[in-house]
C-alpha cells in the first residue's frame, strides 16, 4: 500500500538523523490489526548499550540545558515579572505536550508500519505517506522541511555560541585591550574552532562534554550565589511589559525551552521506552524540571538586576575575581559545546552531498565543515547582537519543530479515527499551530528589527 524507495540506515536497530528514507519499507495493514495487538515496536529494538530511566533523563536535562538558561532573565526583562513567570509555565507546558504528542504519534506509526522506530523527520515522512491520499506526494517534502529547520536551528545556534563566547570574553580582558570590538574577540575564535570542528567521532568529543557540563554547572551556582546575594523588590520592576516587546519574549524562551530535538533519539535508545511518556514519565519530570529551574532563573534574575538585564546574566555580574572566573568557565563551556552542537547538521548535510565526492571524501568533508564553521563566525561577526540573536533562532526554528510540525503530525495520524467529542483534537491542534505561526511571524519581525538597530 505504501512504498519508499528511499530508506534510512540504522544503528543497533535504532536509527540515525539522516536526510533520506525511512527506517524499514512500510507495509499494507489496517490501523486497527496494528494498534489493538500484533506488533509491538518495542520489542523488536536491537539496541547493542540501551539506556536506562535515570541515564536518558540524565541526557535529556543535558540537552536542554544550555545558554537559553543565562539568557532567561532577559527574557523577563520582556515580558515583565510576574507576566513573565506565568508566560513561562505555559510555553513549557505547551512545548512539553506537543513532545508528548510527536512521541505518541510514533509509537503508533511504529505499530501501523511495523518498524521498531522512527526518527523526527521519519514521523513527519511516514505520517504523510500513511495519510489521506492527497498529501502523500508531499512525505519527502515533509522530511525535508524537518531536516532542514534542524539544520537552521543547530547552525543558528552555533552563531548564538560564538557570540555568548565573545561577550562573555571581552568584560574579562576589557582590563587589558581596552579598545578590542567584540567582532576581533569572534574573529580570533576562528582558528580554534576549526581545528576542533574537523574531529569527526563522538567518541573524541566526549571528553569535550564533560569539561563543559562541568564548568557551566559551577558557573550557573556561582552566578545564581551573587544573583541572592542581593534580591530586588518586586514592586521595583513592571508586572507587565508591553505587547510589543512579547515577541522577543516568546522567542528567547522557547529557544531555552524547547528540546524537541534530542528526544526521539533518546526515546529510541530507551530500555524501557514505555517509560518516557506517561505518568510521571522521564519526560514529564525532566520537562517539569527544566520548566521550574528556567521559570527560577528568568524570575530571580530579573528580580535582580531589573532594567540592567543583559542578554546573558554572566555579561551583568561584577568585576571581581570571582565573577570573571565565571565568565571564563562559560565562556569556555560554550566555545566546547559548539563542537557538539555543530555536529547534527553537519552530518545531515553531509550524508546528502557525499555521494558527489567519491573520488577524494575526506577532502570534500573538510572543506566543508570548515567553509560551514566560517560562514557562523561571519554570520556573528555582522550581527553581533546576542539576545534578538536568540529570539530569532528560537521563533523561527523552534516555532514550526516544537509547536507547528507535532500538530499537524497528530492531525494526520488520526485523520481517518476522528479527532474526538466535539472534534477537540482538531481544535487544540489548530490552536496550537496558530500561537506558533503568531510567534513565528512576530518573533521573527521584532527580532530582525531589534537586530539591524
């Protein structure tokens, strides 16, 4: 009934991000001879190092921990104190259900085809193939779009990291090169980030990775100590904002939110993936956590430095010796993680192009890792404006992956069962596009504005 002449590899039975095909070729069956027993997914994982419970929340608060977290704050500085906290309870709320929901729908793809898992651009492929007849010519536009949003999100998000590296550097040697832009300090991180961007295995990487968990996690304590150390009033900064500043808050939050991209692969690699959603499920209580550490932050922070918010709350502590330590130890966590982050895309990309480099590979690889890495640095070094930076990155990206995209997916998978009493899966499904392509289109406006200043 379906068929794919493009099929995904996989590794230990579980697959990998690429950008063609899907896992396993799809089979003829009904929905129900698949969903009410037979298959199950689950069970037919070959998974050489599975995960347990506690490893895979252990990975999913690693993945969604990262710059958005110092950058909070400023968001608040948006949306106003306590407008802030309660807009930040829901878009995590929000942000998490549509994660329960991209899960959900392949879990039940998994059953309908009769593979053992599926990848994010997979569901949104095998969801259209498996849809009404009119949108299963648009399946490998659909895993295209999914690829290619990752793509923008991770390399956009390698622009935020040169740029947070830069401003987090300059205050600490400002001492001594006074008169050094900030473009120098980015420029000046090119080199090094070449030769780290051409290691090629993980395996290296991961020594990387613990440096720079262990340093933002001594930076974070040692920030959050001189944030208490001297908390505001609250009647001493605005409730509320204004409308027009919502959009950059939406967008900054939902990038520091918004870990849509690490949970397939980690539902994938599960031992017990009947675990991850449900309750409390490692998502819900990895996501509740996550949601109150950043909602902690964001409040307090703003708490404390009120309309001297920067972009990111390192760049507001003080001179000391203890302050600039910190800001080296972030500085460098980051410049770390860029390694990590720039991996994903580039292998996206580079499993699409490869087969027109058979002669000389390695060659073409390097080449275009370093031409990629280039094109990042410049990209900051023209917008070097941190926080509408992230708001960009975060509405434009985040808005169709974490919102957009897992919608539309639950209203195809249950196109031919129904969307329920009163159609209210329909309903909440259209009302959650609509808040992303709101934020999309503001968010994206208010940012580029806020950038071009």
């Amino acid at each position: 009934m379906f068929s794919s002449s493009r099929y995904k590899c996989q590794s230990n039975g579980v697959p990998t991000s690429m950008t063609n095909g899907s896992t396993l070729p799809l089979v003829s069956c009904t929905l129900k001879e698949t969903e009410d027993g037979g298959y199950d997914p689950f069970e037919h994982r070959r998974l050489t190092h599975p995960t347990t419970d506690m490893e895979t929340l252990i990975h999913l608060l690693k993945g969604s921990l990262g710059t958005g977290l110092l950058a909070m704050p400023y968001a608040f500085a948006h949306a106003g104190l306590w407008f802030g906290l309660g807009a930040t309870l829901f878009i995590g709320i929000v942000c998490t259900y549509c994660i329960h929901i991209l899960v959900k729908c392949s879990h039940m793809l998994c059953r309908r085809m009769k593979v053992p898992s599926l990848g994010f651009a997979d569901v949104a492929e095998v969801a259209f193939l498996a849809g009404p007849h009119g949108i299963r010519k648009f399946a490998p536009i659909a895993r295209a779009v999914i690829n290619w949003f990752l793509i923008i999100d991770l390399l956009g998000c390698c622009c935020v990291y040169v740029v947070f590296v830069a401003k987090n550097l300059k205050p600490v040697f400002d001492n001594y090169l006074p008169d050094m832009s900030i473009q120098v300090y980015m420029l000046m991180l090119l080199p090094p980030l070449l030769g780290m961007n051409l290691i090629k295995n993980l395996k290296y990487l991961a020594p990387f990775s613990m440096i720079a968990n262990l340093l933002i996690g001594t930076g974070m304590v040692i920030t959050l100590y001189y944030v208490f150390s001297s908390l505001g009033d609250s009647h001493d900064v605005p409730a509320f904002t204004s409308v027009q500043q919502l959009p950059i808050f939406f967008g900054t939050a939902i990038f520091a939110l918004e870990g849509i991209g690490v949970v397939m692969p980690l539902e994938n690699n599960m031992k017990t993936p009947n675990h991850f959603i449900g309750c409390p499920g490692v998502l819900n209580f990895g996501m509740g956590f996550v949601v109150s550490l950043y909602a902690a932050v964001g409040f307090f922070g703003y708490l404390r430095y009120g309309p001297e918010t920067a972009e990111s709350i390192s760049i507001n502590l003080p001179n000391d010796a203890l302050a600039q330590s910190v800001k080296i130890m972030i500085a460098v966590a980051i410049f770390f993680t860029f390694a990590l982050q720039f991996y994903v895309p580039m292998e996206i990309i580079w499993k699409s192009l490869k087969h027109r480099f058979t002669s000389r590979p390695t060659t073409a690889e390097n080449i275009l890792r370093m031409s990629l890495v280039i094109m990042c640095v410049l990209i900051a070094v023209a917008v070097p404006n941190l926080g509408p930076m992230i708001s960009l990155v975060g509405a434009v990206c985040l808005s169709v992956l974490g919102l957009m995209f897992p919608s539309a997916i639950e209203l195809i998978v249950f196109y031919d069962e129904g969307y329920g009493p009163f159609r209210w899966m329909l309903i909440k499904n259209v009302a959650i596009i609509a808040f992303g392509v709101l934020g999309l289109v503001t968010g994206s406006m208010v940012s580029l504005h806020d950038m071009m200043k």
